[in-house]
C-alpha cells in the first residue's frame, strides 16, 4: 500500500520554505487575477486552494470537470499552494490550438518529464523533438493497413478463440455462479496482445488459472505513485521520500525494478531471435527498433515499457465500462447484437471495419468514460489563449477529456444518456447507418494534431473484434448495485475502482435478432 502524509504532517514539511514560496506566491496570484478570469475554485495567498484540492484530492476529475464546465470560457485557473498555477479547459479552440495550431509552444515541458522518468524514462510518451519524431516514425510502420490486418485476423483472433472465449464459456457453464472481474480479463487479454503484436512474446496471461500477474501489479503500482507525484500539491515531500527510498518512493522503486526486469527480459529474447535468424519473418514494433541503430538497452527498454502502458491501459479500461453500459441499455446491446449477427457468416477484416453502429456505440462509451481522463502540456512561451486566457512561459496546461464528453454546450441536454445514435446519420438510399465523427478537438479521445494517437484504428478494429465475440455468445452481467454508478478512477488511464465483478451466461436462441 501506499503511504500517504496527511495534511497536518504535510504542513509540518511545508514550514522550512515557507518564507522561499511566499513573495512568489502572493505576486502569481496577484498577476494571475489581473490578466485572467477569476473563475475557480477560491483561493487565497500562499496555499492556493490547498483546502478545497485536500477535500477533493480522491475524485479530482470529476471535481475538475464540474468546475470547467461551469466556466463561462470553459477554462479556468487552478492555484496550488507555494504560487503555482494550472491552466484547466475543456474549450475546443483551446484544445485545437496547443495540439494543432500552435504545437510546438505546447511540448512536454522538462519538470513534467522528471516527474515521470523513473517510469517511462525516454519512451515515445516522455519526450519531445527529434527523439519523439524518431520513434513515432518507427513505429508508424506497425499501423499500416497490412499491419492491421495481419493484427486483426491472427493474433486478436487467436486471443479471442483460443483463450477468452473459453473461459466465458466455463465460466457460464458452472454451476456456482463463478464470478470474474471482467476488468481484470480484459487487461490480461489486452496484455498477452500488445506484447505479441509489439514484442513477438506471449506472456500467457490470459490462460484458464489466471496466474499471478507479478508484472501487472507492479505495473499498476508504478502508474498509480507516478501519476500520485503528478498531482502532488507539495512535490518536495516525495522527493524527499525518494532520496530516503521511504514510503511510496520506496514501492515505486521496487516495482520498476520488476518492470524493468520484465522488459529486458522481452529485449533479450527477440535480440537472441534476431541473431539466430528464427523470427526472420514476423517484423514486429521491437524488431524495427533494433535494426533501427539505437541499441542501446535502457532506450529500447523504455519503448517497451511505453507500448505497454499504450496497449494494455487504454482499450481494456474502454471496454469494461462499455459492457457495464451495454448492460444497463438493453435496446443499445441488442442493435449492437443485430449488426454482430448480420456480420456472423462472413466475419472478416472488412466486415469488423464496417460494423458501424458497433463502432458509434464504442465512441459514445469513451466519449462517458475516456481511458484518458486529462492530458497536460506546458507552454514553451507567453501565449494568448482564443477564449482570451492569458499564458505565462513554464505554466502547465490541461485539457480535460472528461469534461468535454459531459459538456451540454458540446453533446446537448442529454449528454448523460449513452445514445450511439448521436453518432450516425441515415444513408438517403440504403437507408442503412452512416457514420458521422465528431471534430477531433470537440472529442480528443485519441489527441489531435501531430500527436494523434497512431493505434487508434488498431483500438477500434481490436474492441469490435472482443465486442463481436463475446455478445454473439454471452451475455455480461454486472454483479453491483444497479442504482450506483461505479467510480471513475483515473491515473494514467481510467480503471473502474476495485474491478468489474460479472456472471458470464450463455444467450439463448431468442436472444438473437429481435
């Protein structure tokens, strides 16, 4: 567990620098009233909002999310204590303009960076500039159409058949009302599938035991403290734990060890394929950095971790909160089951592509419960924002992901409903739906501009690929309190808080099309 300081302990840090912080404070605050709007959470002169981010420290994102969306420019300044500042938008032309038009102002900034180094060190979500553009044009190789494809008809299948399905089915088979964690599932399933595709490895953690996941825990450890750092309202205090290798630094450390032992491990067996020749024909995301000419361990070691945390994360904590949601809208799960029907005799690569209502249903869950919640950069240089927002060199800023999918003003008054017909339109001669994507900066699920995510058409073609599968045979069946909504709980990626307990059942012949 990790070892959290409370606020009186926390103050009892906070009094050596104390006189350091305070002419800093009290002149960002003054500048930042003068030349901003002075929407927010209140503040005051040293601490910020300290009291108010203590108080809502565990549901920050939602917390966060009212208060943008509430904000006449759908930005507002969050004040942390010692004078730092935080830019928070939810506002389209905000967010267009430090992914796209004005993007090289926006870079990760370097404290940024430090913060999480220990973890993804200089992995392609961890840097900037020419080592950015280096590994984002390897890896392009890898989401090409063939890529794709090859991704979709094997090793996604192979995951589906021989293992995922097979355990739904045993479990609806038992007579003991088993019950899984389907959170839990679907992350060894994501797992086992980027190291295959990524790595060429297959780490078998999807198999009928469920064996100990050393590495996803250690993983999950790590993400969690580092994202904990990222928030921090005092950073000195765990800087310090970690100079004393005390506490949560104390764990960080140890899981990374773990981490980073995993990743060599992988490095090692595919440089070993690589010089015995015995993988000559599957060129995979690992195999193209180490003919690359950048051998050097630690740097490879880093892209395997940053995959990971890419592949694993993202398309599982999508697809648990998209089975809780199919669950609670029964008319939406069985369009969902139509379209999987008509598709059943000729389940190809481009029928998957075309399983349009399926793909509008997959957007309007993330576009509730994105596996990104927030995203931060920093401004390289002063900056005026388009809703008038006055920018300082070196102040971070965050655009809210979240907020924006639960934004009246972008989605309407019934944007808490799960509608994936907001989505489509009907094609006037088939009369069949038509896909209609929203701009990318009204819904950057997947980043916009020169950081788009490049898996995003391997995220879809994956999750329509487990969503088919699965509904055609089983229904999910949440085992929680219908009238509670589960917690949202967001690090690096969303989790559903303390997993996604589920009864597998078989459907039966009516169940089919209606």
């Amino acid at each position: 567990m990790i070892i959290d300081l409370d606020l009186s302990t926390s103050f009892l840090f906070l009094l050596l620098p104390l006189t350091l912080f305070f002419f800093k404070s009290i002149l960002s605050t003054f500048f930042i009233k003068s030349t901003t709007s002075n929407f927010g959470p209140k503040s005051y002169p040293l601490i910020g909002s300290l009291f108010l981010l203590q108080q809502n420290r565990h549901r920050f994102i939602q917390w966060t999310a009212d208060i943008v969306n509430n904000s006449p420019t759908k930005t507002f300044i969050l004040h942390r204590p010692l004078g730092s500042v935080r830019v928070i938008t939810a506002n389209p032309a905000v967010v267009k303009h430090i992914l796209k038009t004005n993007f090289h102002s926006y870079p990760k900034s370097e404290p940024g960076r430090n913060v999480a180094s220990d973890l993804l060190g200089n992995g392609i979500f961890n840097v900037d500039g020419d080592e950015w553009k280096f590994q984002r044009h390897v890896s392009v190789h890898e989401f090409n159409t063939r890529s794709l494809r090859n991704f979709v008809e094997h090793v996604v299948d192979a995951e589906i058949n021989d293992r995922l399905l097979p355990i739904l089915a045993t479990s609806a088979n038992t007579s003991t009302n088993t019950v899984l964690d389907f959170q839990d599932i679907l992350q060894r399933f994501a797992f086992d599938n980027i190291c295959k595709i990524a790595f060429g490895y297959d780490p078998a953690y999807l198999t009928p035991l469920l064996p100990d996941a050393i590495f996803a825990t250690a993983f999950e450890e790590a993400v969690m403290i580092t994202t904990g750092r990222i928030r921090s309202n005092f950073p000195f205090i765990w800087k310090l734990k970690r100079f004393l290798n005390i506490g949560s630094e104390k764990h960080l450390r140890n899981a990374i060890i773990v981490i980073r032992e995993f990743a060599n491990k992988v490095t090692k067996e595919k440089k070993l394929q690589l010089e015995t020749k015995s993988s000559i024909d599957l060129v995979d995301l690992l195999h193209r950095f180490l003919i690359s000419g950048h051998s050097d361990e630690n740097f490879i070691i880093d892209i395997v971790i940053s995959f990971i945390l890419a592949g694993r994360d993202t398309t599982s904590a999508a697809l648990t909160w998209y089975f809780w949601l199919l669950h609670k809208y029964p008319r939406v799960e069985n369009e969902v089951l139509n379209e999987v029907k008509q598709k059943e005799d000729n389940n190809s690569y481009d029928d998957v592509k075309d399983m349009v209502y399926t793909h509008a249903s997959l957007c309007e869950s993330m576009r509730l419960y994105p596996p990104v919640a927030i995203t931060s950069k920093r401004a390289a240089q002063d900056d005026l924002l388009p809703d008038g927002t006055v920018i300082k060199k070196g102040c971070p800023i965050t655009y809210h992901v979240y907020a924006m999918g639960r934004s009246e003003e972008l989605w309407g008054a019934d944007w808490a409903e799960f509608r994936p017909e907001r989505w489509l339109e009907r094609d006037v001669v088939s009369k069949g739906w038509v896909f209609k994507p929203r701009d990318g900066y009204e819904y950057p699920v997947f980043q916009g501009g020169p950081r788009i995510c490049l898996g995003k058409e391997m995220a879809f073609l994956q999750m329509k690929r487990i969503v088919a599968g699965i509904v055609r045979r089983f229904m999910v069946v949440p085992m929680i309190d219908e009238s509670v909504e589960p917690v949202y709980e967001a690090y690096f990626t969303a989790k559903m808080k303390d997993g996604f307990p589920v009864r597998i059942e078989e459907r039966s012949k009516g169940d089919m099309i209606k």
